[in-house]
C-alpha cells in the first residue's frame, strides 16, 4: 500500500515539475512523510533525483558553467554531513513540521519574491550549505539555490542547465553519504526504484501540458498544492 501511494506522489509532484518546473521535493517530500519513515522518503528521493537530473543533464543543451556549479557544489560538502546528523537525531514528527514549513515558505517566496542578488562569494557559500544541509536532512534542497539563481537573473537554460548540474553532482554525494552512515537500504531506495518509471512519464505528460495550457494558471494550482501538502504535514505532525 505504501508503495503505491509513494508512486501516485512522486507521479503528481513529477507532473507538476513537468508543467511549471519547479516542485517537485516541495509537493512529494511532505507527503510521503505522511505515510513512510524518514529515512526512507529521503533515500528515495535521493535515488529519483540522481536519475532524474542526470537525464536532464543530458537533454538541456546547453555549456555547464562550472564557474557557477563548483563553488555552490563545494560549499554543499560542508553542509551534508550536517544535514545527515539531523536526519537522525530528530523525530519524525518534528521532521514533518520542519518539512511542511519549508514547503509554505518557499511557495511564498516563490509567489511573492521579485528581487536581485549580485553574484558574491559569500551568497554562494550560503545558498550552497544550505542546500547541501537540506539535501541530506529532508531532500529538498533547492529552495536556495532556486532563489540565488533566480535573483541573479541567469538566461532560461543557463539557469536549469546549472540547477540540474548542482543536484546531479550532490546527489551522487549523497547516496554516498547515505551509504557510509548506514542510512540507505534496498528496502528504503526500492521506493525510489519503482516510481522511475513514473518519473518519467508524469514529467513528459507536465511538458505536454505546459505547451497548451496558460503557464500562470498552473503555476498558481502548483503553488496552492505545495501549500496544502505542507499545511497537511505540519498538522499531521502536530497531531
């Protein structure tokens, strides 16, 4: 039962992804602590990432401007480590409100946020601990890179071109870690196995879509499903 229900997750949060192009830890994450313990959401969400933005990789033609992608990749280093002592030591409940949380206020910053950021050294350091910490602590790592990236103003495909690189290279870190720390399982990444396929299809149905209906409408639903999912974890883990 469980796995079917990771599998409706993932193929929701992957078509949302595939419409708007963004969303898809802030919807899936959430939800699937609702159902599955911790340790497993991350670890497959780990697994579904490493295969997802490596196939992006791939198809986004465009140069990686490892300019960019090194230092936020080098500063992620530090924060993993970290984000993997916290896995552990807190409980699953507080882990569904710290997660449905960060899902709300991304959304609002997403929704609301019109800013520009100078390309510093240290913004860089910043966003890339903080995504390297939220990596391996919830698996939705992409809030502050999205936003360092977006307040820069990058071209389309530079900007999704530099996003998949970075997740690429943490995630294969990740699983690494995961695997040092005796956090990873074949029971807890068959979760993530399985739902490839779906992966997949729900993001080339999204990209379907996207050409056909009006981008601001499905952006508004995106955001209002990220909220409610995050709404729902912090009240289950309350409860």
């Amino acid at each position: 039962m469980e796995a079917f229900l990771f599998i409706i997750t993932i193929t929701l949060a992957c078509f949302l992804q595939g419409v708007v192009g963004f969303g898809f830890a802030l919807v899936a994450t959430p939800l699937a602590l609702i159902y599955l313990e911790k340790e497993t959401v991350v670890s497959s969400m780990l697994v579904i990432s490493v295969v997802l933005n490596g196939f992006l990789t791939k198809k986004i033609k465009k140069p990686v401007n490892f300019k960019q992608v090194i230092p936020l990749f080098l500063a992620s280093l530090v924060g993993m480590p970290v984000g993997i002592w916290i896995l552990k030591a807190i409980p699953i409940n507080l882990m569904k409100v710290l997660v449905g949380s960060l899902a709300i206020i991304s959304t609002v910053i997403l929704y609301f946020g019109k800013f520009r950021l100078p390309p510093k050294n240290f913004l860089t350091a910043i966003a890339g601990f903080a995504s390297g910490f939220l990596q391996t602590s919830t698996s939705m790592s992409g809030p502050p890179v999205v936003l360092l990236l977006a307040g820069q103003k990058l071209p389309k495909k530079e900007f999704r071109k530099t996003l998949v690189s970075f997740f690429f290279l943490m995630g294969i870190v990740s699983i690494s870690l995961f695997f040092v720390s005796q956090i990873i399982t074949l029971e807890r990444v068959s979760f993530g196995l399985i739902s490839i396929p779906f992966v997949f299809l729900a993001g080339f149905l999204g990209d379907k879509v996207a050409t056909r209906v009006p981008q601001k409408v499905f952006r508004f639903l995106a955001l209002g499903v990220v909220s409610l999912s995050g709404l729902y974890s912090i009240f289950s883990g309350l409860m």
